[in-house]
C-alpha cells in the first residue's frame, strides 16, 4: 500500500473533519471519501463513525491507525537509513589540542560503523589556525580549546570547562616556604612577585593557553624569560619537575608529585572543550551524530577535569 493512503487515514482522525483533511493532504474531497469508501469496503468494517458531524474512529479504525503511525515511523527510519548508508559526504575536521584528538580517536570508530560512506579529513593545529580555518569556511567542523565561546555564538558547542593552573618547581624557594597539602593561590601580581625572575616554559603562541596567560598578565607589562615553548603539557609537567621552569597547564594535566606545586590562580582561568563549525554549514544527520558522540565521550570520560 502507497504509505499517502496511510496518511489518509490519519488526517481525517486528526481533523474529524473531511474538508479540512483533504485541505491538509493536497487531495480534493471527493478523492478523500472515495479512498475512504474504498477502504472499508475492503476491511469490510467502517473505520470512522459520524459523532456531531465529525469523523471519529471506530474500534476497527483506531487498531488501522495506530499500524499506519507504526508503518510511517519504520518507513520513515528506513529512508533515513538508507540514505545514511548510500549517500556519499565529506567532513573536514581539526583539532586543537592532544585531549580533543585523543577524543576524536574513540569517537571516530562509533561514527565510521554508522556512517562508513563519509569521508573524513582530519588535520591538527593551534586554535588560531583552526578558527581562522573555520572562519574562512577552509575547515567544517574544529574540536578545539578556547578562552571564550563569545565570537563563536550559534556555531559552537561547548563540552566541558577545564581549570588552568601555575606550576612551578617544589624546590622554588617560595614553593619551600608553603605548608604542605593546602590548596595554593596566585594572583597576577603575586606570581610576577615570586616567580618573575625565573624561567617559564610556555605553550606556543596561538594556543589556547597562551591566550588565557596573556589576558590574565596583561595588566602587570610583564615580559617572562623563556627557558622553552611545547603544545605538548606532559612535557611542560616533566620540565616543570626537571626544575627547568614553571609553566601553566590544564588540570587533567597536575599530576600528584612531590616536585611540583600547584597554584590556583586569581581570577580562576579556564580553557573550554568545545565544537566550532563554518556558520553555512547545513548540520545533517551525520554532523550531529558525531555531535552527539563528542558529548556523550566528554560526559563520560572527562568528569574529572
């Protein structure tokens, strides 16, 4: 049976009324009731009675439509499906920072079952080249650790907030003076005080990080000395506990180790998991898929940070 005589059925029980339905369906009236009558006939029971002027179904015709929403709704998700499946598309993805691509990695497997007829393009660099990719329309989608989402309304996504924290050597001598196993505090001015006259390790200019530092020193004028810059915070931790510098790094990041202090800073400062896609993109049901994927993983997986 064409599903339309389904839908029929349905908009004369929605509307109760024969006119309106055939309005609603594009069909005349004559044509509606002349299905109608067909139908019944071939049921061999009346699917509607008259109540008031108004259709309302009968028993038999309450059973036909609850199977015809049943037949539209797996018909419907098999046209979908085979869509899904048949059509052949493109995202081009990048990535920002060593978490989100350690994400993309898990998510990916989940997406490419579902979706193995689209093809991905991933590439990786810093959230200035990722935004200006996106901007540019050069980059579909981009997950990525920002400052602030404020440039990026109604094409972002956010998944989760991540402190950023000082570290610096346990073995500094403003470090050796703190009581142990407190939670430790810095403003602006207060780690220029201690710590401006040692080295600090650095993220790379254009990284989320770097952003973040500059905002939160940008009222001190204060020029640091560079013992070295790295996107990689593993590296940063292991410098950090070589005695090499102080650096700055996501709390997913801080390890438990005696050679290192953790400071808060003040104001807190936060880097944002998030999702940047081009403002023409047209989401299908592949983009929010993986959407829904990346959220599900955050959720999940990065509880703690």
């Amino acid at each position: 049976m064409d599903k339309r005589y389904l839908e029929y059925i349905l908009a004369l029980a929605e509307t109760g009324n024969m006119t309106k339905a055939a309005r609603k369906l594009y069909v005349s009236q004559p044509t509606l009731s002349q299905f109608l009558s067909k139908q019944e006939s071939e049921i061999g029971a009346p699917l509607f009675k008259r109540i008031s002027g108004a259709y309302v179904l009968t028993p038999v015709g309450e059973l036909y439509a609850e199977y015809a929403r049943k037949v539209l709704s797996l018909t419907d998700t098999l046209e979908k499906d085979i869509q899904r499946i048949s059509n052949t598309s493109r995202i081009k993805i990048g990535t920002s920072a060593s978490r989100a691509l350690q994400m993309l990695t898990f998510i990916l497997v989940d997406f490419c079952k579902y979706y193995p007829q689209v093809e991905l393009t991933l590439s990786d660099g810093s959230l200035r080249i990722m935004s200006g990719a996106i901007s540019k329309g050069e980059m579909d989608v981009a997950f990525v650790t920002a400052p602030s989402l404020e440039q990026w309304k109604g094409q972002s996504i956010e998944l989760k907030k991540e402190e950023v924290v000082f570290a610096a050597p346990s073995s500094h001598p403003y470090c050796r003076q703190l009581a142990p196993h407190t939670p430790h505090t810095l403003n602006s001015s207060q780690l220029i005080t201690y710590f401006g006259s040692s080295p600090f390790i650095l993220q790379l200019k254009g990284s989320c990080i770097r952003y973040l530092l500059e905002d939160f020193l940008a009222d001190q004028n204060f020029n640091p000395i560079i013992a070295c810059n790295t996107s990689n915070a593993h590296s940063i931790c292991d410098m950090v506990a070589s005695n090499i510098g102080s650096g700055f790094i996501p709390t997913g990041y801080a390890i438990d180790s005696p050679k290192i202090t953790c400071f808060s800073l003040e104001p807190k400062i936060h880097r944002i998991h998030s999702i940047l896609y081009r403002k023409d993109l047209v989401l299908g049901p592949h983009h929010k898929y993986l959407f829904e994927l990346a959220k599900n993983y955050a959720e999940e997986h990065w509880k703690n940070l």
